[in-house]
C-alpha cells in the first residue's frame, strides 16, 4: 500500500482531478486561512479523500509540528512549560591529547587549545539566554562550564549524575596500551560497550540509570532553557535516554570536543531532538539563534 498526506492552504475553491470519472473529486469551502490535510490511498481507488482541519496558526515553512508523545515521558510528571535544553561537551582534555581512557578520573584537565574551545562556546551562545547552566562536577567539564557561565548571575550547580562513565582499570591508560594488556575488555568496550562488564557491573546501566536521573533534575528545575555540560559518554546516554534508545546504540551518536546538542520537550517530559553536534563556532565565528 502507498499512502500520503499534503497540507494545502486556499483562500478560495479548489478540486483535484478525480481518479476515474465514476468518483467525483471534492470541493472546499472558500474560508480564508484555513489549512486542510488530505490524505490518499491507492490501496483501494473506492476509498473516499478524506480532509482533516488543521490549527490555522501551524506554520507551512518547513518547520517541525508541534509534538505530543514523541517517546516515553522522562519525568513521569507534567511541566509547568515546555523546556530546551542545550547539551555541551567540554572542550579537548590533555587525556584527549595523549589517547588515554579518561573516564571518570579527574586528573585529566582541559587543554590549551580546550580552553580556546570553551570560549569559543561562549561567543557562540552570547546571544542565547539560559535560565540555569548544569555541569558535571569534573575538571574538564567543571573548567569548560566556568568559562562559559562566566558573568552570569545564576551560579552553576553541578550534578554528580552528570559525571562520566566509570571504567575502572582501564581509566587513565593510553589507549593502545590498554588494548594490549586488557585486549578482551578493552575490545569489548570499544566494539560491545553494553556488554562491557567488570566484576558483575555493567558501567552502561549505571551510565543510563544516571542519565535519567540527570534528566529528571535538570526539567523538574523551575526555567525554560537550560545549559548542559558534561561528557563524551553521558552525553551520549542522554541522548539515547531521551530517545527511547537503549545501551546496546550507544555509539550510534558521536559528539565533538565543544559540540552543542539541542533538545525541545513538551509539557509531558517528551524530547524531540532538535539539533545534533553542532560544530560551526570550532570554525568560524558563528553566533547560534535557536
């Protein structure tokens, strides 16, 4: 079966040629500034075209809809309003330079050339307003978050559910010594991170059951835009969480040193992504509107 749909906007009557001359097309009513949705089927020509009256207030540019139930409710309860919330990735660690598991180790700072990235984020953001900005309580993400934050009234707050994945032994070794003398584990994070498990702890059920809590946090806050900056792997599980995705698509998102993420909800606790590792300002002098 093919089907479709297409919005029209008429100030006057207008028909569509029929499919055969037994079945006469229709007319509708010459009302100015409302939009019909026209849904088809060639499953059966005998189906008749049916016409639903949309809100005449629904912008015709390309522009997402409106959403309800986008995926499961990640507060479980209603909103004062829907929210936006902005996602960061600190800017590059010297861990980042050297290729060593970082984790959660704080011992990894941010670089020369992460604290060029940070301000980067800051002329990026200049001329967005955020109620609240949320950070990982980390060096790396703590540093990248002062930086950006710097001249607000609101103080940061950090949250511990915003830390990075643990990774136990692992955390701390260059990557290709780590490959060598764990090839097993570290084989398994790298290619089959959910399955990924020490001593009986799986750290991406812990990283998605701290992603949700995080969420919860973060949109039960009273404020409509909100800041976010944390780490490569909670990032990601935010992501997936907001999404309904579970461990096992873990890599299936990517995000840059200072890359920006954007999620919309609605009243329900419901996220549409909006925006997806956005990189512009690590290049240009791009000033983000959103």
């Amino acid at each position: 079966m093919i089907s479709g749909e297409a919005i029209l906007t008429t100030p006057y009557y207008f028909s569509f040629p029929s499919i055969s001359s037994k079945f006469p097309y229709p007319k509708f009513p010459a009302t100015s500034g409302i939009n019909y949705a026209v849904r088809c089927s060639t499953s059966s020509p005998r189906l008749p075209v049916t016409t639903e009256r949309l809100r005449s207030d629904t912008p015709l540019t390309g522009g997402a809809f409106d959403f309800e139930r986008a995926t499961t409710s990640l507060t479980k309860k209603v909103l004062a309003s829907p929210k936006k919330v902005t996602l960061v990735r600190h800017g590059l660690s010297s861990w980042n330079e050297e290729s060593r598991v970082q984790g959660s180790s704080n011992l990894s700072i941010l670089s020369e050339k992460g604290v060029m990235q940070a301000e980067r984020c800051k002329m990026a953001l200049a001329d967005m307003h955020f109620d609240q900005c949320f950070s990982s309580p980390i060096s790396r993400a703590k540093t990248t978050a002062e930086i950006i934050w710097q001249g607000k009234e609101e103080p940061l707050v950090f949250l511990d559910s915003l830390k990075e994945a643990h990774l136990y032994f692992l955390e701390g070794m260059k990557n290709e010594d780590a490959k060598r003398v764990y090839p097993k584990e570290y084989t398994t994070w790298r290619e089959d991170p959910s399955n990924f498990c020490v001593d009986g702890v799986y750290p991406l059920e812990k990283l998605w059951g701290r992603a949700h809590e995080a969420w919860k946090e973060i949109l039960l806050t009273p404020g409509e835009h909100f800041l976010v900056v944390t780490h490569k792997s909670i990032l990601r599980a935010l992501i997936c969480t907001a999404l309904g995705l579970g461990p096992e698509r873990f890599r299936s998102v990517d995000i840059n040193n200072g890359g920006l993420c954007v999620f919309k909800f609605n009243k329900e606790g419901e996220a549409m992504l909006h925006s997806l590792n956005m990189t512009a300002h690590m290049y240009t002098d791009h000033i983000y509107h959103y």
